[in-house]
C-alpha cells in the first residue's frame, strides 16, 4: 500500500486527535439544536436540570450504557475536565477510526469488478473464482 | 455536564416507532454495504476510517447558532463527497454507532432512529443535490466548496425533519408537529450553515492536497483520465485476508 497514502491518513488523524483532544474542551456548552427542540417548554436550572413545564426531554430514559467509562465524553476516575473530556475524544477517535478501518477493510472489494476495463486488464484473466 | 449528550436519547419516540426504525437502519445499512463495496479497496477503507474517525471528532465541536442553542456537523454531505454515498452513510454510522456504544451518546433504542435521520436522511438528500451541483460546477476546489455547503445546509435540514417524522409518528409527548418542525427547521439551517463551512473548509483542503481521493472528483468526472496505475492486488495478505 503506497506510503503517501499513509502520510495523508497520519496527518488527517493527527488533525482529528488535536480536535477531539485539545479543541473539544472550547466547544459550545449549549444544548445543540435537537436537543433545545426537545427542552422546549420546559424551563431548565443553570446545570440544564429540567424545574418546571412540559417537554419532550422529560419523557428521556437513561442511557443503557450511562455506566461505561467513556459515557458522556469524560472518563471515569479522571476528575479534571480538561483531561478527561479530552483524553474521552482522542479514546473516541482512535476506536472509530480503528472500528471504521476494520469493518470497511473486512467488506472491501477483494477483485475488480470487472466494470472497469483497465482493472480487468491487471487481472490475469484465467483465474475466475466463485465468490464476489 | 448535562449538555454533552447529542442525538436522540431513549424515551422521546416510542419503543414500536423505535424498532421499526431499527430494522429500517439495519436494510439501509445492509444495502450500503452491498452497494459500497463496489467502491471499496485497498486505498478507500483507510481512507473511510478516517473519514468516520474525523467526523467524530468535530462532532464534539458544537458551535453556538443562536441563545441558548449549539449546533455540531452531522457529516453526511462530506462523508459522501470524500468516499461516496455509500461508503459515507456507514462512515457516519460507525461514528454513531461508537457513540452510542462506548460514549453512551445517543440511546442504544434509539439508534435506530438516529442512524436513519443522519447516516441515511441526510447523506441521501445532501449527496443528491451535490450531485446535481456537480452537473454545472467545475469540478475544482472552489467549485466542490459551493457544493459542499449547499448540499450540507439542505442535508442536515433534512435530517432534522427526519425526526419531526419519527416524532410525529411515535412521540411521547403531544406536542404540536408544526411547531416542532419550525423549532428544528430553523436551528438546523444555521447548524447547517456551520456543517456546511466545515464539509467546504475540508474537501476544498482535501481537493488541493490529495485530488484523487475525493470521491466526487474522481466519480464525477465524465471521461476518466488514464486509471491510476493498477498494481498487481497480490501485494499484501496472499491467503485468505
């Protein structure tokens, strides 16, 4: 696999671990857009605790996995936030990325599909196998 | 940090709407797969997870859009112009399905539904019209920047009505659909604006850098220059990988 491609994907990952890292901790605390629609009616403390009204948010159930040491991007036993909102992102990054990889590695094309001709034209054209 | 919680959580759309949702993801997924892996090799699966790895990380950067009210990238329109529509659905998916998972972002009931308003709801409709867009743009950095955020604000519009549906389909509360419609519609076009800044921001950078991995380039482009020389696939894993 060429090794410029690999310097592209070190450098966009770099990129990604530095925003989920450092920059994350400077991002807006606001609650985002779907979640203000479904705060909308209620009125909320400064912690955004639900006081009084009626709302879609206050129908919201617990998180089945509210208990994971990643949950709700900090990590457990880490108090500083800085550290742990950050150190939750980069853990984020570097599992999607390793999960993303694996999955889209597992279900790549093995051989060309034959639609294009310059593919089919690398391919030693006697070995035609069963499964695509 | 009450706030840190981003898509829908448990309890807001039914448990018989959420299911249906579930299955409906679960095909949606499965043909993305079928269809994606004609676009998948050896170069594109790396270049996926990262993708799904960037999309995660400035998901965690909400920007405030109004009082009160952030927006973050959903990341389906450039998740679809960097690796495809295919593809990036399941990038997007993957980033939703580990927030959900290990994050606990997103309820595990509900993924479902978020799977189909941003992963499908929202790379479909942006990848359409950015597809569309390509028709009359040049197929340059500049030209792929206009698209991109066209295509975001549209797109993530798109998303947020998604789940106008599924509430208006399986809420568990009775409030009024146009009203919430209204309340998504117009803090989704300013979060879309944001998405839409970002998804230019990043493919014109990728166009400059790395031309042949942009997907929309490459794809979109009516008579392919000489195909980039083809090695021999024997190179790495010769048995069964």
């Amino acid at each position: 696999m060429s090794k410029r491609l690999w310097i592209f994907i070190a450098c966009g990952l770099f990129v990604s671990l530095v925003l989920a890292g450092v920059v994350s901790n400077f991002a807006s605390s606001s609650p985002d857009g779907l979640d203000a629609a479904t705060l909308k009616g209620c009125t909320t403390d400064a912690e955004g605790n639900i006081t009084g009204g009626t709302c879609m948010a206050q129908q919201t159930k617990d998180h089945q996995f509210k208990d994971s040491p990643l949950a709700d991007y900090g990590i457990k036993g880490i108090d500083n936030p800085y550290l742990s909102t950050g150190l939750s992102g980069v853990a984020g990054v570097l599992i999607t990325f390793g999960v993303g990889y694996g999955v889209f590695w597992l279900v790549r094309r093995r051989r060309p599909s034959g639609s294009e001709p310059a593919d089919e034209a690398a391919m030693s054209s006697s070995g035609s196998g069963g499964s695509s | 940090m009450p706030n840190l919680a981003m898509h829908i959580s448990n309890g807001i759309i039914d448990a018989p709407v959420s299911a249906a949702f579930a299955g409906l993801a679960l095909v949606a997924l499965a043909i993305c797969v079928n269809r994606g892996r004609n676009d998948l090799d050896e170069r594109l699966a790396p270049m996926a997870g990262l993708v799904a790895a960037f999309i995660f990380a400035v998901q965690m950067l909400n920007f405030q859009v109004l009082p009160g009210v952030s927006g973050h990238l959903l990341g389906g329109v450039l998740a679809a112009m960097l690796v495809g529509p295919w593809v990036g659905a399941l990038c997007v998916s993957t980033v939703l399905i580990v927030q959900c998972l290990v994050l606990a972002d997103g309820g595990l009931t509900a993924l479902g539904l978020n799977i189909t308003n941003m992963a499908v709801i929202g790379t479909a409709a942006g990848y359409l019209l950015a597809a569309l867009l390509l028709r009359f743009l040049p197929k340059n950095p500049t030209g792929l920047a206009i698209t991109a955020f066209v295509a975001s604000v549209i797109g993530v519009v798109a998303a947020s009505q998604g789940f106008v549906f599924e509430y208006w389909l399986g809420g568990t509360t009775s409030l009024s659909i146009p009203v919430v419609s209204g309340t998504m519609a117009g803090s989704h076009v300013l979060i879309g604006i944001g998405e839409g800044l970002i998804a230019a921001t990043t493919v014109a950078t990728v166009a400059r850098v790395r031309p042949d991995l942009v997907y929309a380039m490459r794809r979109f482009r009516t008579k392919a220059a000489p195909v980039t020389p083809v090695r021999a696939p024997e190179t790495v894993a010769g048995g069964a990988a």
